[in-house]
C-alpha cells in the first residue's frame, strides 16, 4: 500500500489512525476530510529530531498553508515547532490557538497594513519583509507603534527546482521575494541596516513545492551562504538566521519516490558547516519548513459513489458526492492521487475510470485514469494523501457547503472542523 500507517481490516475495509473509513463515513457524513493525527506527530518529530542531530540551533517551522486549524496549531505547539502564517486570518487562528506568538513567521508577498499591525501587535517573532515597500511601510507602523520588528527578508535564490510553474519560487521572474542577480536583495539588506524600527535576523529562501531531489536544497543552501559572506565581508553585518523555506516531496502515486528527510538534512548540514568552517562564518541558526510533508501522507478524503457511466470505447466516470471544491488541485496542477474503494480495500484494482466531482464544471474532475477495485454506486471512495492544500484550498464554488474534518488516533475519532450547513453559506449575505 502506498501509506504503510494505512491498512485492511477483516471486512476488506480501508482503516486510518485504528479506525474503519466505511464507519467513518457513516458517522460523520461524506465529503470527509480525515487526519492520522500519530502520523502528524511523528513526522513533525522526524523533521525535529533530524534538525537537531544536525545544527546546534535550528527551528522546524511548519507551514500552516498545508492545513491551518486550531487543533493542527495545538498539534504544532505541544511537539514544539514554529508555525508559518501567510496572512492575517491564519495569524489570528494561530493567535486563538494559544500558539506562542515569538515562534510565528509571517510570510506573504502583499501584507496589508492591518495584517502588518496586527503582527507587530501580537510581537510574532519574525516577519518575512517580501519587497522594499512593505519594509518602508513596516518600519514606519513600528515607529508608530514604538515597537522593533524583527525582520527577514525572502531571497530568490535563482534555483529551478525541476516542479510544477505554478509552484516554483526560486526564479527570478516570481511574484516573491528579491532577487540577488539585480542587486535589488544587497540593496534591500543595506537599506534595512539604516532603518530605526526594524532589526534584520536573517534570510529565508524557498525554491519550490513537491521535490524529489536534495540538490536543489544544496544549490540554494550554497547560494545563501555565499550572499551572507558578502553581506559579512561588505556591510559588516553578521545575520542570526538563515530558512530554506520547505517543499519536501511527498509520496501520492506508487512511482513517486521522494527522497528521505535525513538524506535532505544531512545533504544541507554538510554543506553548511562546510562553507561556514572555509569561511570563518559562525553557522547560522538554521530554520526549515516543511507542510506538505508533515501533514499531507497523514489525510485521506472520503466520498460517496453516486453514479458509474461507461461510455463505451471513450472512458468510465465515477461520480463523487464532492470534488474541486473540496479538492482543486487536480484542476489546478493535473496533481497525481491513489484512489481506493474503501469498502472493497482488499479486492484488485482492475477498474480504470475517471473520478469527477459534483460541481456544474466538466473540469470538476479528482483524477483520470485511476485505477480501483470496481465501483457501485453507495460505495465509499478514498483519496489518499490528502491532508495538505485541500481543505485549505476549499471553496463554496455552486454553494456547496465545505466538508467536516475528523481527527484519528487509537481507533477513536473526533471532529476538529464542523461540516458546513446551508445556513453558514448565507451567513454573511444582506
């Protein structure tokens, strides 16, 4: 099985966390989003333990996009990790949550300015400055504030990380961050030396989303390091930290065969002290930020069949009671999944069909393709490895109501994300 937490019972039916995914279903409804909360928590202490085998000071920060709730914030403080935000509502979950606010990064290339003072605020502990107008604006709130933010700045690294477009962020021609061929991150970094109210703690760089290959990390880790030695060596400035932002690959489909997370680690650590050792550098604190990989393998997404069509000589649709509202990403990327009849886990999966959603769109699609044992309408479909960017990514697209989401562990269920109602959906209407 792609997911070895995942396993069959004696009826042929799917399980998570100890739990049946058919009972599941029954209890809590379809579309159901379904979290392993021990696979959660031991993948956040991979990245943790393996972080502090290989830097004397470094930080796990996961990045709370992949799936931001209270409950996955209280998940991400008790195993003491940072949390990454993006904007002013995943703050204010965080905020809610209890999270500590001296280990929240607040990225995003478009703060506005309630989403800067609310940060300021609440004294997150570093915000990740994207551009030469937010540090301007930034600096002048804290004087009005009477407040020093503790600042980073997003780099572009110049590395192509072998991915998607639409997921890569490391080029120079991105929407994020300042690129080091134009001069324009040197400028940025001397520009934020002058400044009153906010103190420079490091860079922080991310390349891209899903990579099976360390050597993009190295080339951006060398790439970094370089750019402090000429911020040490010219300006005289010496920076704390130094994020290689996240995007570990994932496995979604059996020909997927992403590289272990030691094996990134490791990688990076020896070029770290390596270069740092050669250039009497002390090594920077040392942050990652994986979310996908924390907390992706960990879901499953559960529907119920409606109706099976067979157009002969063209191709078999099964049709789910969701799709791209609850999961847009196939619309979005062409994104690979395993798919299972969850109730008939132990039978071959012989059936080819396409999986389409409910939405009045005829890219409202899940996956093509897919193989499965073969369905019958009332069975229960699993979409595997769906824990991060679905529920995050939903929407009400045809006022479809967002699933409910259930957390696992030890054959015992709770709902941590109540389904939506019709009334929510006209909630904010006049």
């Amino acid at each position: 099985m792609i997911n070895p937490h995942l396993t069959v019972n004696q009826n042929g039916h799917l399980m998570i966390g100890g739990c049946d995914t058919v009972e599941l279903a029954k209890k809590f409804g379809t579309p159901l989003y379904v979290i392993d909360e021990q696979q959660v928590r031991e993948n956040c202490r991979l990245f943790k333990d393996s972080i502090e085998k290989n830097y004397k000071k470094g930080m796990v920060v996961f990045a709370s996009k992949a799936l931001n709730c209270l409950e996955m914030c209280r998940i991400v403080k008790q195993e003491g990790l940072g949390l990454d935000v993006v904007s002013g509502g995943e703050l204010y979950t965080a905020i809610k949550a209890g999270f500590p606010s001296e280990h929240i990064f607040f990225h995003g290339n478009n703060k506005t300015t309630d989403e800067l003072e609310m940060a300021l605020e609440e004294n997150v502990g570093r915000i990740i400055v994207d551009n030469i107008f937010e540090l301007e604006e930034l600096d002048e709130l804290a004087r009005k504030m009477n407040k020093t933010a503790k600042i980073m700045f997003r780099i572009k690294p110049g590395i192509d990380a072998h991915t998607h477009d639409f997921i890569r962020t490391g080029q120079i021609d991105s929407k994020f961050g300042f690129a080091l061929e134009n001069g324009e991150a040197f400028d940025a970094v001397r520009r934020a030396a002058a400044l009153q109210n906010v103190k420079l703690m490091g860079l922080h760089c991310h390349i891209g989303s899903q990579i099976f290959d360390n050597r993009p990390f190295v080339e951006a880790a060398e790439v970094m390091l370089n750019f402090y030695l000429k911020i040490k060596k010219e300006l005289g400035l010496t920076l704390e930290d130094l994020n290689l932002g996240g995007g570990f690959g994932i496995k979604y489909v059996e020909q997927d065969d992403p590289v272990g997370y030691d094996q990134f680690m490791g990688s990076v650590s020896d070029v770290v002290h390596d270069f740092c050792s050669k250039n009497d550098m002390d090594i920077p604190r040392m942050l990652i930020e994986p979310g996908r990989s924390i907390v992706g393998p960990a879901g499953l997404t559960l529907y119920t069949v409606g109706a099976v069509k067979e157009i002969k000589d063209v191709r078999n649709y099964v049709t789910i009671d969701g799709g791209m509202t609850d999961n847009p990403r196939y619309a979005l990327y062409k994104s690979a999944y395993t798919i299972m009849i969850a109730n008939k886990a132990d039978q071959p999966a012989d059936y080819t069909a396409t999986v389409a959603g409910k939405c009045c769109e005829s890219g409202d699609l899940i996956q093509e393709g897919a193989q499965m044992a073969k369905p019958e309408k009332g069975d229960i479909l699993a979409v595997l490895a769906t824990g991060a960017y679905n529920y995050s990514m939903a929407s009400n697209y045809n006022r479809i109501p967002r699933p409910a989401m259930v957390m696992v562990k030890d054959g015992q269920a709770r709902e941590i994300i109540r389904r939506e109602s019709y009334e929510d959906l006209i909630r904010n209407d006049i």
